[in-house]
C-alpha cells in the first residue's frame, strides 16, 4: 500500500465515522507479557441507512494473525453494535463473504452467524456469495475462539 492509499483510506474511515456509514474498528494482538501489540486487522459495521434495521459487519485479518481471534473481533464489534443502535431499530447484522472463503464462513460461524443463503456474483466480487446473518437478541456464539 502506498502513502496516497493510506492516506485515502484513513479518510474514508474518519468520513465513515462522520455519516455513521462505515464505522471502523482496529485489532491488535498482543505480542508479549509486557502488553506490546501488533496490528491484526479490523472490523466495519457498514450501515447504508444509518436508521436501517439491517446493517453489514466485514472484517479482515492481516496474514500473520490469521487463525487467532477474528471470530472474538466480530463478536465483540456485532455485541456493540446492537447495543449502540437498538434505539435506532438495528435488528439484523449480515456478514457476507466469497463462497470459496472457507475461512470466513467458519469465523461468521463462530460468531454466531448462521448461514442464509447464496448471492450471485456481482463487481467488485468474481464468485457468489454467502450470506450469514445474526439477529438482535438470539443467541450468541457458546465458545468465541
């Protein structure tokens, strides 16, 4: 990534927090017993109607902390943002991912996403979908790892 990339890409993150649209949280891991962190990805709440039932959680993981925690990440992000938006009728969170990302089916489940169906294929995106969904108030994940 470049400097003008970053740069872009803070700014949507703060425009994001602005509108209420995209909402961006950073993961660290810690990496020693004194509490030194490393960056390991993030997670959005993407809400196109910011007074919507239904909102978006995406997530990504930087290569070296793949397998240790994204499902914790997502529910603690998926906790908060019904809490935070209850009052403006946030029912339903989707989290959305290419059907050959096993991965990622496994963190939504994780979760506790249940699976909802398959999307078709649309650009940006060159392979359908799955849809995994979570609804306000049902249970969550028993064990998030």
């Amino acid at each position: 990534m470049t400097v003008e990339e970053a740069v872009e890409r803070l700014e949507l993150r703060r425009r994001g927090w602005a509108t209420g649209e995209l909402l961006s949280f950073a993961v660290y891991e810690e990496t020693s017993d004194a509490g030194e962190r490393r960056f390991a990805g993030d997670v959005v709440v993407k809400r196109a109607d910011p007074s919507g039932e239904s909102a978006e959680v995406g997530y990504w993981t930087a290569a070296q902390a793949r397998g240790r925690g994204a499902p914790r990440a997502v529910e603690a992000v998926t906790g908060w943002a019904f809490t935070t938006f209850a009052s403006e009728g946030l029912e339903r969170l989707e989290l959305l991912h290419q059907v050959d990302n096993t991965a990622s089916c496994r963190v939504a489940e994780k979760a506790g996403f249940r699976f909802h169906g398959v999307i078709p294929a649309r650009p940006p995106y060159p392979r359908d979908g799955h849809v995994h969904i979570r609804r306000a108030g049902a249970p969550g994940p028993t064990v998030v790892r």
